[in-house]
C-alpha cells in the first residue's frame, strides 16, 4: 500500500472519529457554533504546525512564487 493510500485512511479515520466527536458533543447540548469553531481551530493549528515544519516545500521560501517588484 502507497503512501498516498494510507494518507487518504488516516484522514476518512480523523473524519468519522471528528464526527463522532461532534455527535457527543452536541448531545451534551453544545452549540454547533462553538464546536465548529474549534473544529477549524484546530486544522488551522494543524495546518500551521506543517509549515513551521516545512517551510521549503510550501512555496514560503522558493523565490519562484514570490511576485517581483
């Protein structure tokens, strides 16, 4: 199994596992608002984490998607 295979179960895994989470949470009588602002919270934490940790491969320091001028 490739890599971009394993990658695609991870996230249908994090998606119903989020899910569930959700389903709890809103039973428990949490507004959706509130759980889906941590929802994004959350990803962008995550996606902020990849860049900090990649920088070179994000196009955050290869000249070539900086504008000129």
């Amino acid at each position: 199994m490739g890599a971009s295979t394993t990658f695609v179960l991870l996230a249908e895994l994090f998606w119903g596992l989020a899910g569930r989470g959700v389903g709890i949470l809103m039973a428990d009588g949490w507004d959706a608002f509130v759980v889906s602002f941590y929802r994004v919270a959350s990803g962008l934490l995550c996606v902020l984490i990849w860049i900090i940790l990649r920088p070179q491969s994000r196009g955050l320091t290869n000249r070539q998607y900086r504008r000129n001028g």
